[in-house]
C-alpha cells in the first residue's frame, strides 16, 4: 500500500497551530487568556466506541489546565468550515474517568468523548454586526453597526469587558456541569 500521505515536520506543525490558533486569538485576548492552551485535535469514532471522541497525550492533560481545542484532520486543517471553538475544561479526576489506549507505537493516549467538550463559537459568532442597543457577550469588542463601520467609543469598556469575562465564565461553568450531568445520567 502507497501511502499518499505527507508526513508534517515538527516546525510545519507548529506553524499550521499557530494559524489555526490565529483565528481565535481575538476571542482568547477578550477573555484574559491570551496564553491559553490551544491545541488541535482529530475527532474520531474509536473502534468499539459508538461516539466521537477526541485524545490527549498525558503530558497535555498534566498541566492541570483549560484546554481550548479545533477539529482537525490529520494535515492539521480544519474540519469545521465554521471554525468553532471548544472548551475541554480541567477534570482533576482525568486519570480515572478517561480511557487510556495504547498506539501501536507505544503511546497513550486518554480518550474524552466529544460530548463532555464545550463549544465556544465560531466564525459567524465572530463576524456578526451588532446594533448599537444590544452586547453579545461573544462580541466584547467595540460594537459596530451596519451603517456606521467605524468602532464606538465605550469609556466603560475596560469594566464592561470584567463583567462580561465574569458572565462567560459563569456560563461556561453551568455548561460544562449540564454536559457532565447528562454523560453521568446516560451512562446509569
């Protein structure tokens, strides 16, 4: 068999994340997380698993932190032609809760079911035009009507952004609780 294939270096990874990453950097700034942990994945059904899943590697899932994550194909491009963002919020019981499976090279890797994963949102979140009247809490950035193209003033912005920061957060939370919720509930 050929493998048709192309193997990506290490640097060419790194600078296909880096664009990837590029994309949702504006809404990582606008949260305070400018340093997230973004890190592309595949979505995939394992074999023997009814579901999509997606795998970290122990030292990902080791450093005790949020992970914001893009479906990707093994190119590193994306799959979504939305772009959507997801949230793989810290499970200090990661160990436990998530199988481990062994690659034929000798990696573990823990699977997570994509249900237990927040989506964030995505391009046309991200491009919407809002009224002067009405704050989507995705949209924290200077509001922009489809008259006026140029940004408002907002002399509250910097404690605007705080609250909404604090709000997505809170929504964020009740999400992923929900999400854990249901898989607890289903899996009876």
């Amino acid at each position: 068999m050929i493998n048709t294939k192309k193997t990506i270096t290490s640097r060419e990874r790194g600078d296909l994340i880096s664009e990837l990453r590029s994309e949702h950097q504006p809404y990582f700034d606008r949260i305070g997380k400018s340093n997230a942990i973004f890190i592309p994945k595949m979505a995939y059904i394992p074999s023997g698993k009814d579901e999509l899943h997606i795998s970290f590697f122990e030292s990902e899932l080791k450093k005790e932190c949020d992970i914001y994550t893009e479906f990707v194909n093994i190119q590193y491009i994306s799959e979504d032609p939305k772009r959507t963002l997801y949230l793989v919020r810290y499970n200090p019981f990661w160990k436990e809760e998530y199988e481990v499976i062994t690659s034929k090279s000798g990696y573990e890797r823990h699977f997570i079911p994509v249900n237990e994963i927040v989506p964030l949102n995505n391009m046309s979140d991200r491009f919407k035009i809002e009224s002067k009247s009405y704050i989507n809490p995705d949209e924290v950035t200077p509001i922009v009507t489809a008259i006026d193209t140029e940004p408002i003033a907002d002399i509250n912005k910097e404690k605007e952004d705080t609250d909404l920061t604090k709000v997505i957060r809170a929504l964020e939370d009740i999400n992923y609780t929900l999400q854990k919720l249901t898989h607890i509930i289903r899996n009876k």
